[in-house]
C-alpha cells in the first residue's frame, strides 16, 4: 500500500520586507512591506504536481535611484524624477503547473500612473499580459498625439490598454 504523499498548505504574512526578494542588483532600489496570502496544494512536493492561489500588497512601496526614472524625466521633459512613492502596489494570480494565471496587478503613484492589469502565462507560450496604463498630467507636451493612444478618460487618468509580450 502506497502513502499519500499529498501537501495542502495555506501561508499568511505580513510586514515582510520587500527589498530580500529582489535580485541583489536592484534591491537597493526599491523598498516597501508586504502582506498576504498564499494556499498550496499538490499531490507530492514537486512543483509539476502543484496547484494553488495568492494575493500579497506592498505597503510604503518606492522606487528611488533607479536609471528608468532617469529616462522617464528625460522623455517627460522633467528635471529628473528622484523618486516614486507607490499610493497601491498589489498581485493577485493562481496556478495549475505549468500555466500562471495573474488575476489582477494594481500599482499606483498617485498623479503620475497608474497601471492595471490582469493576464496569463504558460510556461511553454510568450508572456501576454494586458494592461491600461494612466497617465495623465500634461500627458499632451511629451506625446504627440496622446489623446489618439489615451482615448478614455476614467479615474482621473486617461488610459490605454496594451498588449506585452516576450
């Protein structure tokens, strides 16, 4: 008679700094706590055989220092962008090995973007996620013609939906 080797786990976290989960490079550049859940089921302990869900948030996110926003001031037309403050920063997803579903991505420095997503990707297809994006501020002095890519108006952002992929 075989043993069941099946694993069902539910982890709960909070106030977890970010920075330890970011590859070494980038770590000093961003910062924040983070809160949530994950639930874990499989029927042994290999990942092929697994199957789960999971939320997390991070609290007092920002992103200083990071040569993006150097090149975000540059295309903006600003002086330089020392810092974003992220107001929301939260990822919902679920899997059933080898396929990622991420339910919903929201990140927010409020008055400057706005991004909000939802998607899914399989490990043997190219990463396609959807995402509106809000700018909004003098959106119209760096991009030509914004309103022909921003052509909806809600939340006090103008949006867009793009598609990414690898």
């Amino acid at each position: 008679m075989k043993q069941d080797k099946s694993l069902s786990a539910e982890m709960n976290f909070s106030g977890i700094p970010v920075d330890p989960w970011i590859p070494e490079a980038w770590a000093r550049l961003f910062r924040g706590v983070a809160s949530g859940d994950v639930v874990w089921n499989g029927r042994d302990m290999t990942l092929e055989s697994s199957s789960g869900r999971g939320a997390f948030r991070i609290d007092g996110g920002r992103v200083a220092g990071a040569p993006f926003l150097d090149e975000a001031a540059a295309l903006t037309g600003r002086k330089s962008i020392e810092e974003i403050k992220l107001n929301r920063c939260s990822l919902e997803f679920e899997w059933q090995y080898p396929h990622v579903k991420i339910k919903q991505i929201e990140i927010e420095a409020e008055g400057a973007f706005c991004i909000r997503a939802h998607g899914s990707r399989r490990q043997t297809e190219p990463e396609r996620i959807c995402v509106n994006s809000a700018p909004r501020e003098n959106i119209s002095e760096w991009l030509p013609r914004a309103e022909e890519i921003f052509s909806r108006e809600r939340d006090g952002y103008l949006w867009t939906t793009v598609k990414l992929t690898r």
